[in-house]
C-alpha cells in the first residue's frame, strides 16, 4: 500500500481544476468552472468543477467526486493505481508498504490528535462566551480592537484561562489521552509538573484547508517585553507550519470568486480585513512566505495581493521572497500601507468602501514596484544602479512565462533607462546559471543514490578514455579562460557578490562529481591545475607548456594546437554566434554538461556488463544491484540529454 505521508502529499497536490484541466476544456461560470462532460456526449456544458470544494460533478449523468474518483472514471484505474497516476503528473516519489499494526496506528494517532484539538477549540471558545474571566479579560480585549461577535464566532476565536492546567485537566476529564494532548503541544509535561502551553492567552485557532483544526495561534494579553507575543503549536503530525496558510478555509471560495489572494502577515490582519468586507484574505503567520504555501494560494488564484506594513525596510528585506512567487507562474502585486500602519490598524480607520477603494488605487505591479523603490536615492551611483539592475532583472528572469517576461523587460527598460538587449544579456546569464545549479543538484541526488550500494562484480576499466574529447576541450578551456570570470554569485553571510572564475568552477564541479579521467597525463593536469586555482596571475599555458613531464607538455600543446572541435550547438547559420570569450558563461556549463553525459553513458554501459556477467554467474543479488544503479544512470542521462536539447552524442 501507499504510506500515509506519500497519500497526503499526492492529495494536498492534485488540485482538481489542475487534474481535470488535463482532459476538459473549462470556462469560469461565477464560482465553478464548467465543461463538457468527458464522460457522456452532450453540446451544452453540464460538468462542474468546484476548486473550492475540491470536487467535479455532472449534472447530465451524474457523475462526480474529488481528482482521484475523476482519475479513476477517465483513465479507468483502481484507487492505488489513479494515486500513482497523480504521483507520476505531480512528480511525487511513492514509498509503498503493507500497512501494519504500526501504519495503522499513525493513522489512528493523526486522527486522535485532530479530535482532541477541536476539543481544544471548543473548550477556549466556552472560556471566552461563557466564563467571567473570558468575558472579563477576554472578549473585553477583542471588543476593545473593534471586533464584532459574528468574527470571532467565524474564526472559533476563543481564550485560554489563566491557571497551571485548566484546559489540561477538562481534556483529561473529558477522556482525552495526556499523549495527544503533548502530541499537539496543547500540554507540556515534564516528569514532576504539568502546564497549558497557552495559559492566559486568546486564542486563534488554525484550520486545515478542510476546516478541521490543526494547530492554534496564542497571543499574550500582558505587557511584559520578557514574554513572546505570539506562540504558535510546535510541528506535530497534524501540523506544519511551512504548509499553512491562515484563514485559509474562511477564505477559499472568496478567493476562487474574486480571483485574487490578499497575502498579509497576522491573524488579526485577517479577522480584520475580513470584518471590513474583504475575505479572500490569508496571513503567512509571521513566517517567510514558503513554495508550499504558494502552491496553497494557487489552487484556488493566480493573483496575488502582498499587503505591506509602511516600513521601507521590512519592505526591502522580505522582497527576496516574492521571487518564488514569481517562479510559480502567479502575478503579484503590492500595496505599502501608510508608514507607521498595519493591515489590522489601517481597515478599521476607515470605512469598507474606502479600504476598497485605497486597494484598488493604491495596488501596484510588483515589478515596478520593487523598481521605483530601489531606484530611490541610487540615481548618481552608478554601482549602486548596476547592483539594482542585477537584482530587478533577477526577479524577472524567474517569470516562467515568456510574454509576461517580455513586458515587463520593456517597462524596466525604461523606468532605468537601459537599453532591452542589455537586460536581456542578463536575463540569458541568470537563466543559464539557474539551469546548471538545477541540473547539477538532480544529477548529483540521483548519483549519490545510484552508488549507495556498490555492485557486487567489478567491471573492468576500458583500454580507450571514453570521454578523451571532452576532457580535452575543458583543459583547451581552462588553459587559454581559467583566470576570466564567468559568473557572480551573491554570499549569504555579506549579501555581496563575488567573482566566479573558469578555473575555480570547472575544477570544483569536476572535485564534487569525483569525476576522474582514465587518463594519466589528463588527470595530473587537472590535479596539478588544482594546485594553482587560488595562485593570483597563474598562466597556466606557460606553465604546462614547459612542464618537466613531456608527456604533459606534449598533451597540452596537442590541446592548443587543435581545430575548436566545438559542437553544433554553438553554431548558428554556420557561423559562431559570439567570439568564444564571449560566452564563456554559457560555454563552460554546457562543455562540462557534455562530459557529465559522456561520462554517464560509460557507466550506464559498464552497468550493462556488470548485468550480464550477473546472469552468467546467476547472481541474483549482484543483478538486482546492477540493475538499481542501471536505472538511476538512466534517469541522469535523461535529465542531462533534456538539458542539452536532447542531442545525442555519437562515438
């Protein structure tokens, strides 16, 4: 069977719109999306598709159910083998198992730690409505922020009483277990005390996309500087809070209607948004914006809102994170509140129509937004101006779509004045670099995977280099470019950037591939090279031109001697497009790309050999070995052969 986690994973995936999209042409009707029915003939659309339920239904012959049931009707699969299908469209590794007493109780554990939590939020909620303290210190505190009573009930708002263990002591009264109770951090337990983790706070429950609740926000009603203002549930089973997003639940279907996602950060941003009329509305909970709940967001929109506090600099600082938003196909916009406001401030200074029409006039596209700002106080320096043009053409260059891409470089272009061709350099530079840190990092995942086993026979070495061309072209390439710089990449722990050299990047690549040549005179030149990469003014021609070692010195001048034996990728029109220097940022990655991949069809085939001579000596185990390594070479060959055009490379 497929384990719990891997079934969750694929079903928080298979968005239903996404999965049925696949196979029905579907028009927005109000909230639902519509289509022809793909399971009867019909001319006059009856095939509903509800994001917001996650659901399909056909009102002509009334069939219907969630992705899988659709997967399952359309393709014809049973249950596991239409969660494969899904796990294959969302690239989901499946780990599959029998369930056992243990597999059966995680599942029992899950479902104990989601009831006892809405156990939690009824009996906070109690303590606010029905308890002189909750009413008292309470609701007084949510009433005094101008919260209505119809928000809090909507939220399941609630408080959590003063006390050492008042809420622990109902659930245990109740017959709630103390394991589920430390499980979802509702109850810390040491060996000789036991506490409420949210003793004295309101509480601000946190729902799943299906509205069951999954972990609580408490805010601090003290004005003590020692004491955190919000505490969040710790990660339990049920809750991760890299994956959530709140009000989430509330806001789905308004989301769906206005096609659009205001995006803030607390809970109160929410609760008060929504009590002025605006509820497609979701706060990241204080935590930097994740890939997860961007994918979240985008079940339901591919517009985004980001509401931003009037504080220039956390502006800036949390910029960098819109990039991934970006990245994911959706378009952003930003709307900077008045300094010294927040979203929860701001709408309850002025009446619904106004906030609305605030937004509306105030919303501004991301990208010129980030422009603007940056472009503030710059306009003389011209570093400063070089560094912002990196760091504009950086978010753009994430942009999957390359109309919008387009757009957006024409009005960069002239908000910076600077010509499109020089923008577009750049964003074929990053698009490059991008490319290569993917493919090296699936490359490397995959070969680390092939070889955690060594297979049993050893296969022999061949007489001839396999890969003597490309290993010649990179030493041609290191020898006349290894001091130029081909790239820059920015260190984390200074945000400055710092050169990348041919050298440096090709040798490191080949030392983290632990990529060896079978030849002796090439692999001491790469070993030697190694030794000089950080030797300022290093001319590495003069050096192995007149190596000691004939045999070195005869290579390289072979090396330098050589026609550009280059292939026809770099070729258009029968002409080089750029003089070799010229693109070295492009050139390297891809010479080396070239290698990698001849080097993997040398592996794949001394994995063949290593199959066959298992068969003869019917060593099943040494089989089963050479065949694992065997499919993961394959899957590498297939990821380079993508990254290359899907060239072959012929002997």
């Amino acid at each position: 069977m497929i384990d719990q986690g891997t079934l969750q994973q694929i079903l928080d995936a298979a968005e239903i719109a996404d999965v049925v999209g696949d196979f029905v042409t579907l028009k927005r009707r109000g909230t639902s999306l519509i289509g022809l029915c793909p399971f009867h003939n019909e001319k006059t659309p009856s095939f509903n598709v509800s994001q917001a339920k996650g659901i399909y239904k056909c009102f002509g012959c009334g069939k219907g159910g969630s992705s899988v049931n659709f997967i399952m009707e359309h393709e014809h699969l049973s249950y596991a083998d239409a969660l494969r299908w899904l796990a294959n469209k969302y690239n989901i590794q499946i780990r599959e198992k029998e369930e056992n007493p243990e597999d059966i109780k995680e599942r029992n554990d899950r479902e104990s730690q989601l009831i006892v939590s809405e156990f939690a939020q009824k009996f906070f909620s109690e303590q606010l409505w029905e308890t002189n303290s909750g009413r008292l210190i309470g609701l007084s505190y949510l009433r005094q922020r101008g919260m209505r009573d119809e928000i809090i009930k909507k939220f399941g708002i609630g408080y959590c009483p003063e006390g050492k263990d008042t809420m622990t002591s109902a659930a245990i009264k109740e017959g709630f277990k103390m394991e589920y109770l430390e499980k979802t951090g509702l109850t810390i337990k040491r060996e000789d005390w036991v506490r409420d983790r949210f003793a004295g706070r309101m509480m601000f429950p946190i729902h799943g996309i299906s509205g069951r609740v999954i972990g609580f926000g408490g805010r601090t009603l003290t004005q003590d500087k020692t004491i955190a203002k919000y505490l969040n549930s710790p990660e339990s089973d049920i809750y991760h809070k890299s994956r959530v997003l709140y009000g989430i639940f509330q806001a789905k279907r308004s989301i769906i209607k206005e096609d659009k996602c205001y995006l803030v950060e607390g809970y109160t941003d929410v609760t008060s948004l929504h009590q002025s009329g605006i509820e497609n509305v979701v706060a990241s909970s204080g935590t930097s914006l994740t890939i997860d709940q961007i994918r979240l967001i985008r079940r339901f929109t591919n517009n985004v809102t980001i509401i931003y506090d009037g504080d220039q600099a956390g502006i800036k600082a949390s910029m960098r994170g819109i990039d991934m938003v970006l990245e994911e196909g959706i378009n952003v916009k930003v709307l900077p509140l008045p300094e010294g406001e927040d979203p929860d401030s701001f709408s309850r200074s002025m009446s619904a129509t106004q906030l609305g029409e605030y937004i509306r006039a105030n919303e501004t596209d991301f990208i010129k937004f980030k422009t603007k700002l940056l472009l503030a106080g710059v306009e003389n320096d011209p570093i400063s101006r070089a560094k912002l043009i990196t760091d504009i053409v950086s978010s753009i260059a994430v942009i999957p779509a390359e109309i919008v891409r387009s757009e957006y470089l024409k009005e960069c272009s002239r908000l910076l004045d600077v010509r499109e061709a020089v923008l577009y350099n750049e964003i074929r530079k990053l698009k490059v670099k991008s490319e290569d840190e993917l493919i090296k990092h699936q490359e490397r995942e995959l070969i680390r995977e092939a070889n955690v086993k060594a297979p049993v026979l050893a296969v022999p070495l061949p007489e001839i280099n396999p890969c003597e061309n490309e290993e010649r072209e990179l030493l041609k390439l290191l020898l006349k470019y290894g001091s130029h710089q081909i790239f820059e990449v920015e260190n984390p722990e200074t945000n400055l950037t710092e050169p990348v050299y041919v050298a440096g990047f090709v040798l490191s690549e080949l030392e983290a591939d632990q990529m060896v040549s079978v030849n002796p005179v090439i692999k001491a030149v790469f070993d030697e090279y190694q030794e000089y990469v950080e030797v300022k003014n290093f001319d590495a021609i003069k050096h192995f031109v007149n190596h000691p070692d004939l045999a070195v010195s005869q290579l390289v001048s072979d090396i330098l001697s050589e026609k550009n034996k280059l292939s026809d990728f770099w070729r258009k029109r029968g002409s080089y497009i750029e003089e070799e220097h010229e693109i070295l940022y492009q050139l390297v990655p891809k010479v080396l790309q070239e290698y990698k991949l001849r080097y993997i069809t040398f592996l794949i085939s001394q994995a063949e050999q290593g199959i066959r001579k298992a068969y003869e000596n019917h060593d099943d185990e040494a089989i089963q070995d050479f065949q694992r390594r065997y499919q993961k070479l394959k899957t590498v060959e297939g990821l380079l052969c993508g990254h290359l055009g899907r060239r072959t490379i012929t002997s």
